[in-house]
C-alpha cells in the first residue's frame, strides 16, 4: 500500500472529521486534503540495510471565514484539536498502518493549524506533519512495482 492511502486511511479514522465532507489527496475544494510535500525521504540508514525514513504532509481544511471572532475561534478550535489527536496518536502509539515491511514510529506536528489563504468567505487552513517511520531492508522483496 502507498504511504499517501495509509495516511488517509488513519486522518479518515479521525472523529472531528465531519462525514459529508472529501477528505481528498492533493486538492482541497470544500472538506479536507493531504498534500505530500518534498522531501528527503531517507533519515537514517542501519548495517543491515534497514532505513528510518520520513514522510511529511501538508493536513489542510477549507473552513467558512469572516471577521468575526467567533468564526475564528471556531476554526482555530478545530485545528488545536485535531493537533490533539494527533499528538494522542503518539502517546498511545495509535500509529498508521503502513503494510509489511513498514513501521510508524512517529508523527510530529511541525508547524500547528494556522490560515495559509482566506478569501472573502473561505480560508485554507493547514497543519505541518511529519512522519518517522521504518523500511525494513526486505521491504523490496514484498513489492510488486
């Protein structure tokens, strides 16, 4: 499996979500994305030829938007408690699945839920995340492509 479905398959789980919205890979219209972001996937290597690598993302959210502090509250609340669950994630190392030959071993908020865009009635908000995981050296012997 992708790193990227593993990653929706765990954000999906998560109860804030609100149901009748996409929860969509690269493209944001109204709901929620993950957009992967470039990176030096390879941390560390061991003798064995097992790699401690990272995956980072963008978590980003479309949310209504006005001048109003109640409006605003109501988003930056949202955006503290999914850095919650996130960080829940990790005390009780409630960790994505990521297939054989892959292990979480951590996800680390980089940068908290903060306005990217905001357009007269709806702002992009997002949330910097990091992932440590393991790729075991037999992981290419499991992989078909």
């Amino acid at each position: 499996m992708r790193l990227i479905e593993c990653i929706r398959d765990f954000i999906s789980d998560c109860p804030l979500l609100q149901a009748d919205k996409v929860l969509g890979i690269d493209m944001l219209e109204e709901g929620y994305s993950i957009d992967v972001l470039p990176v030096d996937p390879i941390y560390e290597k061991y003798v064995d030829g097992t790699e401690k690598r990272i995956f980072e993302f963008i978590f980003a959210t479309s949310e209504s938007y006005s001048e109003t502090t109640l409006q605003q509250l109501e988003n930056s609340g949202f955006q503290e408690k999914f850095q919650n669950w996130i960080e829940k994630a990790n005390y009780t190392r409630n960790l994505p699945v990521l297939g054989d030959g892959r292990i979480a071993l951590k996800l680390e908020i980089v940068s908290s839920g903060y306005v990217a865009d905001a357009e007269s009635a709806t702002a992009r908000y997002e949330m910097h995340i990091r992932m440590y995981y393991l790729q075991m050296y037999y992981y290419y012997n499991l992989t078909e492509d």
